[in-house]
C-alpha cells in the first residue's frame, strides 16, 4: 500500500482543502468549480486511451453523453437515488464503451478517429429524434434531485468527492501492469504483439474504462445541471477534452485536469470580453502548441526540474 | 544432427505478387542448435521469420514447433508457445525505463497484465536483475530506453526476448549497425544465451564474420530456397555458396 500514501494525501487533501474553501464561495463559484470538476474528470477519461494508449478520438462525447442521457433517463423513470443511477450509469456506459471500442479498433489511425466521430455522430442523431425516449431536441428538463443535492454547496461536495475517487482510481489503474501495458501499446504495438499479449484486447479494455469514466462524468454533469439535451453528445463536446488536453499537457498526469481548469477559466474571462472566445481559445492553443508542446502542466513540471518517464504516474 | 527437432518447416512457400519471397523451404532446427541462416539480400530470410512468428501466413506448407503445426496462427499465441524474436530493426518502449522495459516482458509472459489495480513497480523485480545482469545493461536500468544508445538498444531488445522464457529465440540481424566492439559484445552474449540458458537459437545475420564464428551450424539462403547448410567449415569452403554469395560480397 505505499505507492498509495503520497496520492491519498494529494487527491484527499485536495478533496479537504476545497470542501473548505466551499464554506467562503457563492453559489456562482461554487457552479464554476462543480463544473472545472467535472470536466476535469472528463478530460482524464479520454487522456486514458491519448495520453496512455496512444488512441486519438474524436467522439468521447459518445460516452460523456450516453451517461448524461443514461443518467436522465433514469432519474425520469426510476425513484432511485443520484448515486445508485450514477452507478448504473457508469456501467452501462462501460458497456456501450467496449461495443463501440470493439467496432473501432478494428481500424487502425486515422481511420479509428473517423469511426469513433461517426458513432458518435450517430448517437447523436437517434438522440435528437428519438422524442419518445430522449425527448429529441428539446432535451430532458426538470429533472428532480433529492432535497439535500439540490443543494450547489452540496453537490460541490459530492462532485469533488467522486471525481477525486475517480481521479485516484484512473491513477492506480495506470500504475498497475495494465498501465504499463497500455504505454507499451502506445509506444510499440509490434513489440507487445512479439512479447505474447493481444494488442486489440489490451486497447479494448482501456477504451471501456475510458468510456466508463467519461460516462460518469457526464451523468455527475446532468446531476449538476439537471437536465439533459443533445449537445451533450454533439462532437463539439468530443472537441473540449481534446483541446483540454492540449491545453495542460498530454505527456503527464495533471495536465488533463490543468488543461479542464483552465479552459473553464479562459472560457468565464474571455466571454465577458468578447463573444469570440473561441476565436481568442484557438489562438492560445496554436500559441501553447508552437512554443509549449508539452502543454501547461508540462512546461510547470519542467520547471519543477522533475523528470518523467513513461509519463506519469 | 543432435537432439529432437524442435522447429521444422515442409515446404513452405510465400509469394508477394509475383515475387516468391520464401519458395518451398524445408527447415529443421534440433533442440539446443545455435544456427545462423545467412543470404543475399532479398533471399528471403526475414520473410522466413515472419512466417515463423505468424506475422505472415504460409501460401503452402507446414511450421511445425515440437510437432504441433503453427503455421498461420497470431503472433502473439506463437509467442506464448515460445518463440520470441528480435527485429531488423530496434524494437523497444523508448518511453519506458530499460528495468520497465523487461518487467512489461516479464509481466505479459506471466499473464499479469489484467491486474488493474495492482502495482507494478515491484513486479518482477529480481528477474529483472537478472536480465539486465546477463546481458550487461544493469547500470542503465534506470534510464529511458529512448536514450540509450543504438547498440544498447539493440541488446535491451534481446533482454526483452529472453524475459519471455522462450524455447526457441529468433535474432534477426542482432548486430546491424553496431560498432566492431558491440559486435563481437553482442556475439559473445548470443553464444553466452545458447549454452548458459539452454536455448535454440536462431538468427539472421549479414555480417559473415560473425555468423561463421558465432553459430554451430549456418544456413544459406538464396532465392527464397535454402540452398545448403551445415557445419560453418563446410559452408565456408562449399564452392557453390561461394559462386553465389561470397563471390557477391567481395
């Protein structure tokens, strides 16, 4: 159990620290924060199969949104309480994640990255017509939490308690034989193919956790916003972790959650500045790709002085 | 001829288009040999792996390993019945540490690699040692095999074989692009493997000095056939291999 003290103390601590700090903000802080959460959690899932696995998909929202609209649905139909339906979720997005993982990665690249868009694309298409089931493009609204959910100060905490779980769990399962396994995909399927593994299971195996988390992140996402609606699973959705990871770093850790905080960040700023954002986000992408390939986390790291190999943890 | 036959081929055949790239080779390899297959370019001898490890399936013809047909089966079940191999080419994790490059070796072999939840670090950890100690890259253990240099790499690739445990090892050009001194380094260590651990080895190689003084039997191919074989003397002073080959060299 000792790899896992120093982690215990940063991803508790860290829990500590801002559940504090909660007690001080308004409820407009509160929401920012339960959001960068989230998507934190959001951009790791996907960093799992990039970062790690060497995969570059366009559809992540395939799974952020099944989880959202899994999560919806549930709460629509059933009694059951967020938690038991986050659960639910989470597996059930697990399991769509190893049909669609089983599909794509027959392919290989590029064209890998165009099945999973257009999966994704489908989903999103039975999801904005089929209005007996998901309401079609008017989305899922006034969706009931319990009493005390409802409440943002609590819904903070309950959002940084799962995603800091999630996030520490992600971190052992990289650490694990899988993890090592999973850079050794990355960084050479023919070599792990001539060592005896199955190169296909190995990647199918993390493609269904990395949809299971970014499952999960969509339904804490609906928890959060209480209600659901098909930009949820648009691929401009599957974009936003993308460019999250760019932002803090693809090669470490911490720079998928850096990349998600900060992208929240520059979106809240540079919105009341202007109404082009993106246009401002796009260049300070293009900027951080020229002079910091590494991204944010990276460069930070770099100057820490601390050396990774493999990638972290 | 020594022991049982532990890899044989009948007949075995591959075309690319028109090219018969590996054109009926008949093929016996004996428990223990140390056998270099050496040949022009183009003769087909890395073709020959490739179909030995299941990366290409014969047109015709059977592979045999310790009498069960393997011809056409994945690579990686071929390699669980124990046949590694080396490539042309370095083959490594150039992200991992040298040590984690072997412990991915070892914990596949050893069937760990669906334990999410376990820690890695510790795994495999004596054996490990013991790799890198026999093939001398023990105080690199720590640094990324990306940064190695070429011949380390190329010996690192070899540890990466042996954590596999295999029954028979295939090198293919295991001294390509290395200095005299790595050369005959990475020699030794090929004759060091074939005795110390009891393996069968089998390896391409283009440097002729090398294979005579390295294996105890050469195979010589040319045109996709295997053209003779025997005891490197006998290759050496066979006037027909030297009309195709040799003769080519010099």
């Amino acid at each position: 159990m000792g790899r896992f003290k120093r982690d215990i103390l940063v991803f508790g601590g860290g829990f500590v620290v801002l559940l504090v700090l909660g007690r001080f903000l308004g409820g407009y802080h509160l929401r920012v924060i339960t959001e960068m959460a989230i998507l934190a959690l959001f951009a790791q899932s996907l960093n799992i199969i990039l970062g790690y696995g060497g995969l570059i998909s366009f559809g992540h929202a395939a799974f952020y949104g099944f989880g959202g609209y899994a999560t919806a649905i549930l709460l629509r139909e059933t009694s059951l309480g967020l938690i038991p339906i986050l659960v639910a979720a989470t597996v059930l997005t697990t399991a769509w994640g190893l049909i669609v993982g089983a599909v794509c990665l027959r392919a290989a690249r590029l064209y890998f990255a165009i099945l999973t868009l257009a999966i994704s694309q489908l989903l999103f298409v039975i999801v904005f017509q089929w209005y007996s089931f998901t309401n079609g493009d008017n989305g899922i609204h006034g969706l009931k939490v319990s009493e005390w959910m409802s409440q943002p100060y609590h819904y903070y905490g309950f959002t940084l308690g799962v995603v800091a779980a999630a996030l520490f769990l992600i971190r052992l399962i990289l650490s694990s034989p899988f993890g090592y396994a999973l850079r050794s995909v990355r960084d050479n399927r023919q070599r792990v193919e001539y060592l005896g593994a199955n190169v296909w299971t190995i990647r199918l195996v993390a493609f269904g956790i990395a949809a299971g988390f970014g499952g999960l992140a969509g339904g804490l996402y609906v928890g959060f916003d209480h209600m659901a609606y098909p930009m949820l699973v648009h691929w401009s959705k599957s974009a936003e972790p993308l460019l999250m990871i760019i932002l803090g770093g693809v090669s470490s850790f911490w720079g998928a959650p850096a990349g998600a905080v900060l992208f929240v960040f520059m979106e809240l700023i540079l919105v009341k500045v202007t109404t082009h954002w993106l246009f401002i986000l796009g260049l300070t992408i293009m900027i951080l790709v020229l002079f910091f390939p590494k991204g944010v986390w990276g460069f930070v790291e770099a100057r820490l002085g601390r050396r990774k190999v493999g990638g972290a943890p | 001829m020594s022991g049982e036959v532990l890899l044989e081929l009948k007949g075995v055949r591959l075309s690319f288009g028109q090219v018969r790239a590996v054109d009926g080779v008949d093929l016996a390899v004996a428990k223990g040999d140390l056998t270099a297959i050496i040949g022009p370019n183009g003769a087909g001898k890395t073709t020959l792996f490739n179909l030995i490890t299941g990366r290409y399936r014969p047109d015709s013809g059977r592979i045999t390993l310790d009498g069960q047909d393997i011809s056409g089966r994945p690579s990686h079940q071929i390699t669980r019945r124990g046949v590694a191999r080396s490539f042309q080419i370095t083959n490594i994790f150039p992200s991992l540490t040298v040590a984690e490059n072997v412990q991915v070796a070892l914990q596949i072999t050893d069937r760990q690699t669906y334990r999410l939840l376990a820690d890695f670090r510790p795994l495999g950890r004596e054996r490990v040692a013991e790799i890198l100690d026999l093939v001398g890259l023990t105080d690199k253990a720590g640094h990324p095999a990306g940064e190695l240099s070429h011949g380390d790499q190329r010996t690192l690739e070899i540890a990466l074989t042996l954590a596999l445990r295999p029954r028979l090892l295939l090198l293919d050009e295991p001294t390509s692009g290395m200095s005299s001194w790595e050369t005959s380094l990475v020699t030794d260590l090929i004759g060091r493997i074939s005795t110390e651990m009891d393996l069968t080895v089998l390896f391409v190689e283009h440097d002729m000095s090398v294979a005579f003084s390295a294996a105890k039997k050469v195979v010589v191919m040319h045109q996709g056939r295997v053209f003779a074989q025997g005891e490197p003397e006998a290759i050496r002073c066979n006037e027909a291999v030297r009309a195709v080959y040799l003769g080519e060299e010099e």
